[in-house]
C-alpha cells in the first residue's frame, strides 16, 4: 500500500491532483419498498445536510430535512450526512428504494481521497469521499463514493 501512495503522490504533485491516504469503507444497504417506506426511513436517520430528488422537485437542506419532502411528489433520490459521520445514499431504481449506508475507516488497504463537485448555481461545492481498489488486472478502480457535506 505505501509503495502505491507514495507512487500516487510523485504523480499527484505534477497533476495537482487530490490527496490520498489509506483507508476504508464499510458499506450496508436496505431494500424499501415504497416512496412512503423510504421517506420513514430517511426520519428516522435524521440527516443533518445533503440534497433530494422528487418527481417534481430537488433541493438541498443543511440543518435537517424540510419538513414536507412530499409536497415534491414521491422521493426518488437523495444524498446525506447523518450526524455520527455516516453518509447515505438513497436510489429508486423503478421498482424498490436502496438506503445505503457508508462508515468511514481510518486504516485500510483502500485509498481514500475528498473531491468537491460544482453545485448548481455555482453557490457552494458538494463535497464527496472516494475509496479506491487495486484490481490485479485493471489497476486501481474506484469502487465506492459518498457524500460528506457541502462545501
């Protein structure tokens, strides 16, 4: 794993890329079966930032979520922090919801770096953590990516 970071970091410093260390993810998922099933759900994690995607509406909230999710039709999609340091991502894929949860780790044998996304309306960056894998055969690939806050 050093050799790899310290590889990374002679490439890094010529690309201006973003920092990596090592580290891990530990990933859980639940099905929810409806949009009704998977706002529950969402209360009862309580996040404290992160965005949401209905039919009709999306936005972004930073000290808890709107009271009326719904008013914006069913959920489709959202991204979170929860307040012990957990992100969410939550996706309907046509027919159920997946919640899936992620835990940062300190030590691994992934690579971890932070990345920020442009939001809409240029206001403030969608802050995002990557974990990365080597494959034998394709090299490093990034397996996992989470929302952790705004910038």
């Amino acid at each position: 794993m050093m050799d790899l970071l310290e590889a990374y970091g002679r490439v890094a410093g010529a690309w201006q890329l973003p920092p990596m260390r090592a580290g891990a993810v530990v990933v859980t998922c639940e099905s929810l079966a409806t949009a009704a099933d998977a706002e529950r759900r969402l209360r009862e994690l309580a996040p404290v930032s992160g965005w949401l995607q209905c039919q009709s509406w999306q936005g972004a909230f930073e000290r808890g979520l709107p009271d009326a999710i719904i008013d914006g039709g069913s959920l489709i999609a959202a991204e979170a922090v929860l307040e012990d340091g957990r992100s969410l991502l939550l996706q309907y894929d046509g027919c159920a919801w997946s919640l899936w949860l992620f835990r940062h780790q300190e030590s691994g044998e992934e690579l971890v770096d932070e990345v920020t996304h442009l939001r809409e309306g240029g206001a403030q960056g969608l802050r995002y953590r990557r974990y990365w894998r080597r494959d034998p055969a394709r090299g490093l690939l990034q397996h996992a990516a989470c929302f952790i806050g705004f910038e």
